[in-house]
C-alpha cells in the first residue's frame, strides 16, 4: 500500500472518503468535529480539517514540496487566510469557498464573523450612556450639592433618574454585550439573530432615554413612563427565554444556574419597576418610597449583576485572571448563600425589617465564598509578562474591587442591623455612601479591570492602550475612596462637601480613559506594517497572511511552532512568538525586516499593500 502522502494525490477516492482516512490515521481516538468554511480561515486550517481539500490549493498554486527542518518535508499549507489566498492567486473567493464546501461536505458561514462584532454597539452604547446620562449627569448632581452644601438641595427624581441610567444603561447593557459573545453567543449566530440584537439594543436605549425623560418632566410624560418600562420588562423576560434556551441543558453547572438566576431577577427588577412607574405616573420618582428605592437598587445590583459577574466569573476570571483550578464546592456555596440571601432581602421588603440584616449576612458569606473559590481573585503570574497577558496592573482591579464590594455589604448589614432595632430610617448620607461602594467601588471597578481583560481576548488581540491602566485605577480608586469617605464625613462637618465634585471628575475621567480605551480596541487602526517594517506587537498571523515566503523562511530556520500549528492566534505577536522560540526578540524583529525588503523589491503590490498599512487579516 502506499503512504498517506501518495494516496491523497489519486483521483479516484471520494472527498469524504479521503477526509476519514486522513482522520483515522492522524489520530484515531480523536473526536474531530466538522465547522463550517469561513473566509478568514487559513489555508493550513482547512486541510488540517479537511485534508481532501488539497487538491483545490493545488490547482490554484499552493506548493506541494515545502521545506521544513533540517530536510524534513514541510506542511502542506501557508497560514494565509482564503480571502487574501483567493486575491493573490486570481481566483474570486466565492467561488473557493464554494469548491472548499463541496468538497469537505460542510457549508460556508458568512454570519460567524459579524456576530463576533456584535457586542462593541452594546458596550459603546453603555459607556456612551454613563459618560452623559449616568456619571455625567450624576458629577453635575454632586456639584449642586457641593455648592448648596446639602442632599435635599437635589430633586430625588433627578438623583433617580441617574440612577436608572447607571444601572439600567452602563450596568444592564454591558453585560448583556459580554454575554453575546461568551454564554449566549448562540443568541447572535445568524444574521437574522444579528438583526433581532440590534433591534432590542434600539428599543433599549428608546426605552432609557424615555425613562430619563419621564423622570424630569412626569406629568407631561406619564405615558412615555410606563410604556418605556414595559418596554425593558418585555426585553428583560425575552433575554431570559434566551438565556433558558442555552443553558437549561447545563443546568447542573453552578455557572449556568447563577446566569438563569440573573434573567430571573433582571426580569423581577424591570417588573417592579414597571410597577412603581404605574403607580407614580403622574408624580415620576418622587412618588418612590425609600424602601422601593433601595428594592431597585437591590435587584440590580445584588440579583442581576452578581448573579451575572458569578456566572461568567466562574467561567472567565480563572483564565483571564490566572487563578489556577476553582474550588468548586466553594463557588456552588457561594451560588445558594447569595441567591437566599437576595430572595430575604426582596421578602423584607415588603414584610418583616428583620430578614434584611438576615439577607445581607446570607449574601456576604456567599461573596466570601466566591473569592474563596476563585483563589481570592488574585493572580499568579510568573516571569516576565507578555503583551497578550496584559498589564500588570490589571490584577489589582478585581480585589480591590471585592475590598468594596464586601465593606458596603458590612455597612449595609450594620444600617439594616440599625433600623431593625432602633425603628429609625439611616440618613441620606450612610445609605448614599452604601450604594456608591456597591455600584461604583464594586461594579464600575470590577468592569473597568475585566473590561481592559476581555476586550482583547473578544477582539483577538493585544491590549492596544496598556499605558491607560494606571491612570484609570488611580482614578477610579481616588474617587471612590473620596467620594465613600467624604459622604460619611458630611455627617460631621460641611466642610468635605466640597469633596464630592472633586470625586465625581475622578470617576467620570476614569470612565471617559476607559472609552477611549474600548473603542481603540473595538475599532483599532491596525498599522502593522509602515514602510514594509515590522516591530515586536505585529501580530504574527498578520505577517504570515500578507508574506506566506516569511513562513518557510520562519520554518527553514527551526520553527517548530509553525510546522505542527493548525493556526496562529491573532493576538500572538512577533515579540512573544520570539520568546516561545528561545530567540531575541528584536533580532528576529530585524531578520524578518531583512527578509519583507527582499519580498518587496520582487512583488510590487505588496509596497502598494503596505504603504498604507495593513489590516489585520480578520
């Protein structure tokens, strides 16, 4: 018989038939799955999964005799993407992903790529909304009272109103952006999926902009009130439909029980708060009660966004975080403690004082055993960092976080500890200090510091802004330290009020950095190459799409990485694939310059490629 190599070049075998041998004879206990063509995958992707899928390279152009090391034959197939493959060979691309399909037995996805996108509209939309209507609105709120010297100097529905939009614009929608890209991915798979996403961000943002405006002018805009609230309560049941779909079938991971948990009070929050809305149409919120406020607060924060951050922590913190293994029996106690303890607080609210400071111990011994679980959040990083594992910095963020998440469930235990005994409502000032700890020491802190994580990882790249993360956690550190501590101390002397501004721009500048930030990474300007030079953050896979010679080049001197890789992550960069291969890093940045010289002065369209930058192949 003859070898696998002289096989696969006879005619007379099906596809089908060629992709099992090849399959079998790899690695027969290996459990292959069969994805669908895209565009961006890789020559090498696709013959590694279908390798009966030679043939048609081959008849375009792609080389059958590559070297590889020390004389060993190389792979079969550059790590260049089919759209650029198709471009350079003179070939069109619907046509090779058509023949692709054909022969592999699998379809074309064309959707995967844009619902990889889906998430920046959500995010950019919630940092817009906290920059104008959340903290903007709020650091204008804190200057009046700076100036009057006093809280009632503020209407409680504009205070209210801020709040809605922090809670329901900044936290609601950015978490729901991060969930379409990791649990409920499967949401956005489509481009019908697709549309449906951007269609309920739109009725979103109606939705919140009509609730800000209901609670400025209530009695001209009674109708707007509630039906925008009917609006979020419509959506928020819709998203956990979704989120039963996907993870009903998982229901006995801890991590797929805390997301159905968070549809769930997401939905109770905009229920009762379609509620209060009806109830107070006419007067807006001045119509709460102090209890109904804090009830809002509650469902948000401690039901929607805890169970959220519970959820996909489990599933993202060890990894982004470097934790190690989680101790599982820790994080599924902390699942039961939090949710008893909020379904107390929500009872409490509307029965018996005393299950409140019950409810606040409940869910702070499942905050402590959250962090137990997950290592005490804090990572372990060894050697010197890449650039693809962020920041150093970056590691403070989600304990320092948990530092303010645990202080204001303290405080919040002692306030409810206070009323149940003494009968006596806590001031303006203790409650307003609680909720800053809960919403911005503890939310904001911990989305900035995953946020300047996972945006790399969903956009397949390096943190593009890493000289960002210092100014942004002293920031937001400062001003919610100053704003906490200056809040209490108004109970004392008048003096501190005038802290609270300065703390409002200490915030709103961290928020507005983070921005920036995020829309670099979400829409980067991918200059790579600028005169046909590299540098150590090229990502690898970018010069290995626009000059497949650099890749046998690469492998004539020894790349071990390259011969037996599938593909090369997009966030891998020359200067870290330097490092795994035991080389200089700026050495090898000078020998591939040396070499792109070569390549250029031979083929013009990559000067003209090049000239004015290239994108990443993606």
């Amino acid at each position: 018989m003859g070898t696998i190599s002289e096989r696969s070049t006879r005619s007379d075998l099906d596809p089908a038939e060629l992709n099992e041998r090849y399959k079998s004879h790899d690695s027969p206990e290996r459990s292959y799955q069969r994805p669908a063509i895209e565009p961006r995958m890789t020559v090498r992707h696709v013959v590694a999964l279908y390798p009966a899928c030679r043939v048609i390279f081959r008849k375009y152009g792609e080389p059958d005799d590559r070297a590889g090391i020390n004389g060993a034959p190389g792979p079969f197939g550059h790590f260049q993407p089919l759209s650029r493959f198709a471009a350079e060979h003179g070939v069109d691309v619907d046509q090779l992903l058509e023949e692709i399909s054909n022969c592999a037995g699998v379809p074309v996805d064309r959707d995967r790529a844009p619902s990889e996108r889906i998430h920046r509209s959500y995010l950019l939309a919630s940092l817009l909304i906290t920059l104008t209507l959340g903290a903007g609105w709020g650091a204008h709120l804190l200057a009046s009272i700076g100036l009057q010297k006093s809280f009632e100097q503020v209407s409680v529905a504009h205070v209210i109103a801020h709040g809605e939009a922090q809670l329901w614009g900044f936290l609601g929608l950015f978490i729901v952006g991060v969930s379409l890209r990791t649990v409920l991915k499967e949401a956005a798979a489509t481009r019908r999926r697709q549309r449906i996403c951007r269609t309920g961000l739109s009725i979103a943002l109606l939705s919140f902009a009509g609730g800000f405006a209901w609670s400025i002018a209530p009695q001209r805009l009674a109708i707007l009130g509630i039906v925008s609230a009917g609006a979020l309560m419509i959506l928020s049941a819709s998203l956990w439909l979704v989120q039963w779909q996907v993870v009903g079938q998982k229901w006995q991971a801890t991590w797929a029980r805390a997301v159905f948990m968070s549809g769930f009070w997401l939905t109770l929050w905009a229920t009762v708060t379609f509620y209060l809305r009806l109830k107070a149409a006419d007067v807006g919120p001045v119509g709460y009660g102090s209890i109904e406020r804090l009830l809002i607060i509650k469902l948000a924060v401690f039901g929607f966004a805890m169970n959220s951050i519970y959820g996909f922590g489990q599933m993202l913190l060890p990894g982004l975080l470097r934790l190690g293994k989680p101790r599982l029996s820790a994080v599924e106690a902390s699942f039961w403690f939090h949710n008893v303890g909020v379904l107390m607080m929500f009872i409490a609210s509307f029965t018996s004082a005393m299950l409140e400071p019950i409810g606040s111990t409940f869910v702070l011994v499942g905050v402590i055993s959250f962090a137990t679980g997950l290592r005490g959040l804090i990572g372990k990083r060894k050697g010197s960092p890449r650039l693809e594992q962020g920041h150093r910095l970056l590691d403070l963020y989600p304990p320092l976080a948990f530092f303010w998440l645990l202080l204001s469930l303290i405080l919040l235990f002692v306030g409810d500890l206070y009323v149940s005994v003494s009968g006596q409502p806590l001031s303006h000032a203790f409650t307003g200090a609680v909720r800053h700890a809960l919403t911005v020491g503890f939310i904001t802190t911990l989305i900035l510091g995953v946020g300047q994580r996972l945006l790399p990882v969903l956009e397949h790249n390096v943190l593009l802004m890493p000289k960002l993360v210092a100014p942004i956690l002293i920031l937001i550190a400062s001003g919610n330290l100053l704003r906490v501590s200056s809040q209490v101390a108004t109970l004392q002397t008048q003096v501190v009020y005038a802290w609270l501004p300065v703390s409002a721009v200490f915030e709103w500048m961290a928020l507005f950095l983070f921005t920036i930030s995020a829309i670099r990474q979400m829409w980067p300007r991918r200059v790579y190459l600028v005169g046909n030079q590299v540098t150590e953050r090229t990502p690898l896979a970018t010069l290995l799409a626009i000059a497949p010679s650099i890749e046998d080049k690469l492998i004539s001197r020894g790349s071990a990485y390259l011969v037996r890789a599938r593909s090369v992550p997009s966030e891998l960069t020359i200067g870290s694939f330097a490092a795994s291969e035991n080389q200089q890093p700026m050495e090898l940045v000078q020998w591939i310059n040396e070499q792109l010289v070569a390549v250029a002065s031979s083929r013009s369209w990559f000067l003209s490629t090049t000239a004015a930058g290239i994108h990443s192949h993606e």
